[in-house]
C-alpha cells in the first residue's frame, strides 16, 4: 500500500461545478498535510495548507480527518484556470515529505 | 531571480555516461530535497537532506548519489545512467517546518533529462 494515495482522475467537469478530491494517507503519526497545485510541465506550487479545524481560501476548501487519515479539498465554481493536477503532500513525524500521485482535473466549458 | 535553481533544464545523454543535476537555492533553508516524477506516478523521492551533515535516501535512491555541498547548493549525480532514468527532476527546498516556519516546500522549475 502506498504511504498517500489520490484517485488519479481525471475528474472531468463543466465550469461552476463543485468538485471534490480526497487523499489517503497510512502513516497515523504524520504531522502536516498540504495541497499543491501542477500545472502541465510545470514545477508544484503550494495551493494550501491543511488545518485540523479546516481551512477555506475563496472557492477552495481543505479538510483533515484525522480518524479516517485521509485530507480532501473542495473547489466550487469551478473555473477553467482550476485545470491542473492537484497533488497532496503529507509530512510524516520523521520529517519526510511524501506526495500523492496527484488528481487531474479538466474544467470544461 | 528564482529562488531555486535547477541546471540544466534540459539535458539528453547516452546510456553509461554520468550526469550531474545542480540545485542551488537563495531561501536559506537547511532541508533540500531531489524528487523525479514520472507519468502517471507523481513524485517520488530520491534523496533527502536536513543540513549539510545530513543526508538520507528517499524511496528510489538507487543509481543515483547526492552531494550538499554547502548549505545552498545539493546536487544528484546519475554514475550511469540508463534509460529508465528519463525523467523530470525537481529539486526543492524548506524551511524545519516548525514554529519556525510551514514546512511549504518552493521548487525549481525541473530538468528534464532524457536518456538515449
């Protein structure tokens, strides 16, 4: 099993839609969790931070649920610029970063 | 100026010769870290770094070797590559992630090495 897993997508949408993405993590003991956002070819650059008690910037949710040990993010109103792959990252107690696979998601007219 | 710098971006070789990716950073951070990313497999960690005394490997070090040779620079060398070693390589660095700072982690922009 791997140590954080994403369903890889791709999520297909049409814009305005709300979209959810969950994220699975098996090291119970991790510490912080983060979504990061990848645009094609391009380098992964920080979305958000996750919080236990949640956290919302604009159309963007993250949520942590520590009993199940996974992290989501919702995006409503989805925009075409939302398209890109969105990857979790997950920081274990040891101090090792480990990413998902990532979600993709296309965002279409 | 980037804060993390990757030479090269873009490298093609030949299977059997040595190459070196450099990673240099103006953040100031002690942790760096090499990733390789793959199609469809997200990133995965080769090496790993806290300070300059401290190196660890990641999930896939083999073939690959790293020096941090200050606290700025951390390079991965590939002794003989072969092709399954094509790949897009980032490098990355953070701060402790403790009430010092989040643990974000800033990227270069990748080198893209392909290997003939």
């Amino acid at each position: 099993r791997k140590e954080v897993e994403q369903d890889p997508g791709p999520f297909n949408v049409p814009e305005g839609a709300t979209v959810a993405f969950n994220c699975t993590y098996s090291n119970s003991a991790s510490q912080s969790f983060f979504w990061y956002r990848q645009d094609c070819r391009k380098e992964p650059k920080l979305l958000m931070s996750v919080y236990s008690s949640g956290n919302e910037d604009g159309r963007f949710t993250a949520q942590l649920n520590r009993a199940s040990q996974y992290i989501s993010l919702l995006i409503r109103d989805s925009k075409l610029s939302d398209s890109a792959t969105y990857l979790c990252v997950v920081i274990t107690n040891t101090g090792k970063l480990i990413f998902g696979q990532g979600t993709t998601l296309q965002v279409k007219p | 100026d980037a804060d993390v710098t990757q030479t090269p971006r873009n490298r093609i070789t030949k299977t059997g010769k040595r190459i070196m990716l450099e990673c240099s950073q103006t953040k100031g951070h002690d942790r760096m870290y090499w990733y390789r990313q793959d199609p469809g497999l997200g990133l995965q960690l080769i090496y790993y770094s806290f300070d300059v005394k401290d190196i660890n490997k990641g999930e896939i070090s083999d073939g690959y070797s790293v020096s941090r040779q200050a606290q700025a620079k951390f390079s991965l060398s590939l002794e003989s590559a072969i092709p399954n070693q094509t790949a897009l390589y980032f490098c990355a660095t953070s701060d402790s992630g403790s009430e010092r700072g989040t643990g974000e982690l800033f990227f270069g922009e990748g080198s893209r090495l392909t290997v003939l």
